[in-house]
C-alpha cells in the first residue's frame, strides 16, 4: 500500500498530511473534503491535487455523509436544500418528473390520500405524498403554481360570468406550469402576457395576472388589505415589451387567492379580483428598492386606484376601456417605473 510521500504531493502538503497523523493512502482515503479542509493550509487546491493522486493509485476520498443536498430541478448542491413534500395527483407526479426535475422520480412516494391537488388543484382520490430535495427558491416556485392555477381559474370564470351577454371573450396565452429551471431561464427571455381580451374574434387588450394573499378592498374584503403593490422590475419590462411588440393595452390584476384547509390538504380558494389601465398604475408609482437578501428592483405603488371587478364590464361596455386605447395609440405605453 503506498505510503503518502510517494503520491508525489508535494513536500509541504505531505508534511501537512503526515502532521496530522495521515501516514498511508488508504488512510488518507479514509477522510472526506471538509475533514481534509480543517487541516491547516489545506484548500480547495490541495484537495485537487490529493483527489488526482488517489485517483492515479485506484483510491478516492470519502463521500462527507454531511454534504449539502442537491436541488432535484437545478442539480446543484446547496445548503437550503431540504426535502419538500407535496400532494400531487398521479399525473403531477409524471409532469413534475420528466418536466421539471431532469427525470428524477419522488425520493418518497406513497399513493395514501384522496384531496385536491396542490399544482393542478384537481380533486383526486389517489393523491400521493411525493417529496422531492429543492431549495428555498425552486420551492417556492413550486408551491407558487397551484396558487396561480387558481388564480387564472378564476379570472375566467368571472370573465365568463360578466361577459357572458356579449361578444368579448377572453383567451389563456400563458398556462402556470412548473418547468425545468435552464428552460425557465430561457423563458424569461421571450416575455409573454397571461390572457389577451377578444371581442368579436379581435384582440382589444391584454391581461398580466398577478396573485398575493391580501385584498385591495371592496365589499366585506377578506385578510389583510395591500399596503402597497409591489412589481419587479423584470416583470414591468415584460410587460411594456408585450404591449410595445404587439402594440396591446395591458391591464393588470391582482387575483387574491387563500389558503383553505382541507385535511390532510389545503386547497386554494380565489376570493377577490381587482384590475389597474396601464396609465393609471404609471400614475400610481411611488418608489423603486430592492428588498432586503434579494437582488431583484422591485417597483412601488399605492393601491388606491385599483378597482373591482365588478366594474370591469362597465369600464368597457360605457366606452372607457376604448379611451384607454386611443390614448395608447397617441402615446405608446407609459413608463411603469422611473
Ligand atoms: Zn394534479
Ligand atoms: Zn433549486
């Protein structure tokens, strides 16, 4: 068995190895990187060059049975990695899989319950308890498209029920799906809106839906009422992009979507739904910062002019969504953040 001075380390790094009582290369094997890194003067450099000489003698280190987890969606080891269970209809459980998470099936799987299901919202009677290693931000991600689903559910039905006497009709342009995270980032680059307003066949305005947990008034309003309404950057230049390329009014709205537990689940329930023109939300700008451990730029705005959707109809029917859009035609999109 070769001794540590003959894996040709180095004269310094041997000693270092030697001092700390690492005489044989078996021995050496025998610890994993984060042991080997708490010997003094031993870095990433040196752990490269021990790895290459155990490699060249038919030896590798440890595997550190206390390394980081890898996100199962960005195959990349991290600290806030940590198993997320979710309740998944049989086919959420394929979509996720082969969609989002490069192939790899649930590391737990157990067909055990009947609810609804947290990304499709379906009701199922063989719901699974699938758990899979994400980190914060692919979780949050994860557990973000249900709401959504929600949310866009809702906005077409009461569409469908405020427009139901007329000829404007609305069409889904951007389906919430979880997708892989290379494939979301590629995505980003080619912004698209989430619903796009018809009447008689023709194109009229578009929709950008946003969802949160609180109400922007109205009538025995639900929780918590919005301070102040909140809009990355990213996500305003996508939108102006939208309405610049297609020459669209885009109006935005805000779907309040809670919580609502139904053991052993917990379903979304959209409660509330108001809607801001484009000049108006540019009117309603107050401040740009960004937020405290994150490096988005979020936009600011006060909440005051947003309206119900009850008047949404009516905005269009008394000629006022018209307005909006010849003012659109003069003037082009106004700025949504300065
Ligand atoms: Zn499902
Ligand atoms: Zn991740």
């Amino acid at each position: 068995m070769p001794f540590v001075h003959s894996l040709g380390l180095g004269k310094a790094l041997t000693g270092r190895l030697e001092n700390a009582g690492i005489k044989t290369a078996k021995e050496l094997a025998s610890w994993n990187q984060r042991e080997l890194r708490s010997i003094s003067g031993v870095g990433s450099k040196s752990i490269d060059k021990i790895e290459t000489a155990l490699e060249r003698v038919g030896l590798a280190l440890a595997e550190d049975p206390l390394s980081p987890y890898e996100c199962v969606r960005e195959g990349r080891a991290a600290w806030d990695v940590r198993l997320c269970s979710f309740h998944l209809c049989e086919s959420c459980v394929a979509e996720w899989t082969v969609g989002a998470f490069r192939g790899e099936p649930p590391v737990f799987d157990a067909s055990v319950l009947s609810g609804s299901c947290q990304n499709c919202t379906q009701v199922a009677t063989d719901l699974h308890l699938a758990q899979w290693l994400l980190c914060g931000n692919c979780e949050r991600v994860a557990r973000s498209i249900g709401r959504s689903i929600a949310a866009e559910q809702y906005v077409a039905a009461r569409f469908e029920e405020a427009f139901r006497r007329s000829l404007v009709e609305l069409e889904r342009l951007d389906q919430p799906v979880l997708r892989a995270h290379d494939a979301q980032i590629l995505e980003r680059k080619t912004p698209s809106i989430d619903f796009m307003i018809l009447e008689e066949g023709v194109p009229i305005a578009g929709i950008e839906l946003k969802t949160g947990r609180s109400h922007l008034g109205g009538w025995a309003p639900v929780g918590a009422k919005m301070g102040t309404f909140q809009l990355d950057h990213g996500d305003c230049d996508d939108i102006s992009e939208v309405a610049d390329a297609e020459g669209i009014v885009v109006y935005l709205f805000h779907a309040q979507v809670i919580d609502r537990a139904e053991p052993p689940t917990t379903r979304f329930e959209a409660v509330g739904l108001w809607w801001i023109d484009p000049f108006s939300f540019s009117d309603s700008y107050q401040t740009s910062r960004t937020r405290p451990r994150e490096t988005k730029t979020a936009a600011y705005y006060s909440t005051d002019q947003f309206r119900s959707f009850e008047e949404f109809e009516e905005h269009w029917r008394t000629g006022k969504m018209a307005s909006v859009r010849q003012r659109f035609g003069q003037h082009g999109q106004p700025p949504l953040y300065r």
